[in-house]
C-alpha cells in the first residue's frame, strides 16, 4: 500500500515519458483529478517535491520534530519503577503521581511495559522474546519430574481424606521433552531417571522423531545445567552424532530456555493433570495421545493460531 502510495505521489508530478505534468504549465486540479486525489494533497506533493527532489515523495511519519509537552523524562522515570517494582497499572499509577491515567498508560506504552505478561515477575524486567529463522537451528531440552500414581488412583479420585499418609512411596517419571524453537514441534518420553545415558538415548529419539516430521538437522541443543548435560561423555557424544552443537542456559535463568519450560506447563495442565488416572501406566499411555494433538492440532498463539506441524514441512498446508 505505502509503495502504491509512493507511485502516485511520483506521478502527480511525472507525466508520460519524456513530460512532466505540472512542470508542462497543467492545472495542479487536473493532475489531481487524474490521479484520484484532493488538490491540497497534490499541491503538498508538489511543495516538497520542489523543496526537496525525490527524496520529498518517500513516505514518513507524521509525528512532529519537537513535543514541547511531552512528560518529562525524570517522571516517565518514576512511571517505569512504579510499574516495574511494584507492578502497579496506570489508575494506581496515576494518583501517587498526579498524572492522567491515559498519561500513565501512554508512557508505559512508550516503554513497553503496558502488560505485566511483557514483564518478568520477580525481576520486574522487560522479557527479551526471540525466535530462531528455521525449524532446527535451535531445539531446547528439559526433563519436569512428576509423582508416579499408585494401583486405583491417588488423592485426586479418593480424596485427601482417604490418603492420609503424605509420604509419597510410589517413586517419580522424569518427563524428557524436546521443543524446536522455530516451530514449536515438541517430543516427550516418560523414563524413570534422568541419568545420563537416558538423556542421550532420549535426544538420540528426538532427532529421528524430528527428522520424520521434516526436521532433518539438528543444529544446536539448548539445556540447563544439570549434571548430564555439562559433564557427561554420553550426551557430548549424542551431540557430535547429530553434528549437533550444546549451548547451557546462564545459571538461575531458566526464561533463556522458556520455550520448553512453558511447554513443561502446558503438559501438566493438558496432559498429567488434565483428568484423574487411575493408574501409571494409564497416565503415561494417554502422553502420545497428548503430543499428537499438541502438534497437529492445538492452535498456538505464537504461531498465529495453527499447530506446530504447520511450519515444520507442509507444503500443501494439509497439517490437519
């Protein structure tokens, strides 16, 4: 539209090869006319156009040189730490500094700190989101312990009252889970350690589940720093038989690997903890179940409302 926009300013004032409309003695009316827009518009194109060549007709924005009453930077100051260190929105903002609510949502706009979900919690700092270009330049790993479930149910069947013991006897799964950055494309094993030969085994399945999905390379692993995979042989190994390249999150930064730790979330509410099992096994037979519609079905915000699968290989945009 803006080139379109562009076009036209050129050609209120260039005519036919070799002629120049206006410049060949036309009505300023006429030309407008032709071109389908008002006089002061092309009387504005021709101004700038002589007082600055072409460059006058490229598009740019209208807000002005200087804002005389724009608020000062010292108060926007006292906005921002408002919004950051206690988490208050513009109309508790507004009173503690005498400004308009509009003002307040106005300058924390302008920073981007409007939402609290731009925000990290504890820090109060603006979350920096990133995305990799490509399906497998970039896939993260984590594993989320779970509670195994006992023979007949938990407490989430029989109630608190008829489990009184709270000591936990039956042991934990580790949920191994593997997200493509790009595409979000996710793969879960449910294993009962997260010993380093099972983490190597894991990415090992990852990748050949990946590659049938269209995902034929894997370029870099993202982890934490769990003991696996900083100071085993196995998964270094793992890694150099997929030509693949590890990368560890920064200590007590568990955001740098968000993708997956907000996939962990969603496979306990959609999955773990989406209905009451009755036994282990059921639970964990239910995961594959979960994962297909993850990835074929479920819509994601960040993908623009479609699935997974979507960007990872369907040229015939058939992922349903």
């Amino acid at each position: 539209m803006r080139a379109g926009r562009a076009r036209r300013r050129r050609e209120a004032h260039q005519g036919p090869p070799g002629e120049q409309r206006v410049r060949s003695a036309r009505p300023v009316a006429h030309v407008a006319a032709e071109m389908g827009i008002s006089r002061p518009t092309a009387h504005k194109w021709l101004r700038r156009w002589r007082r600055q060549g072409e460059a006058g007709l490229h598009d740019r924005p209208s807000r002005p040189h200087t804002t005389p009453h724009r608020t000062p930077p010292a108060v926007e100051d006292q906005v921002r730490w408002l919004r950051q260190d206690r988490k208050l929105g513009p109309a508790r903002i507004a009173p503690i500094l005498g400004l308009p609510a509009s003002t307040v949502h106005r300058v924390l706009a302008r920073h981007g700190l409007n939402r609290l979900a731009f925000l990290d919690q504890p820090t109060g700092q603006v979350i920096r989101r990133y995305e990799r270009s490509r399906p497998g330049e970039l896939v993260h790993v984590d594993v989320k312990k779970l509670g195994r479930i006992p023979d007949g149910g938990g407490w989430r069947i029989h109630g608190r009252a008829a489990c009184p013991d709270c000591r936990r006897t039956t042991g934990f799964d580790y949920i191994h889970s593997a997200v493509d950055d790009h595409s979000r494309l996710a793969y879960s094993e449910v294993h009962r350690d997260e010993k380093a030969a099972t983490c190597a085994a894991f990415l090992q399945r990852a990748a050949a589940f990946f590659a049938a999905c269209g995902i034929l390379r894997i370029e870099r692993v993202l982890t934490d720093n769990a003991w696996p995979y900083r100071k085993s042989f196995a998964w270094r190994q793992a890694l150099a038989d997929l030509g693949a390249a590890g990368k560890l999150t920064r200590i007590y930064r568990p955001q740098t690997n968000g993708k997956v730790e907000r996939f962990n979330r969603t496979l306990l509410d959609e999955w773990a903890y989406q209905r009451p099992y009755t036994s282990n096994d059921e639970r964990t037979a239910a995961l594959d179940t979960f994962l297909h519609s993850y990835n074929h079905h479920r819509c994601h915000t960040a993908l623009g409302g479609k699935p997974p699968i979507s960007r990872v290989n369907n040229p015939a945009g058939q992922y349903i």
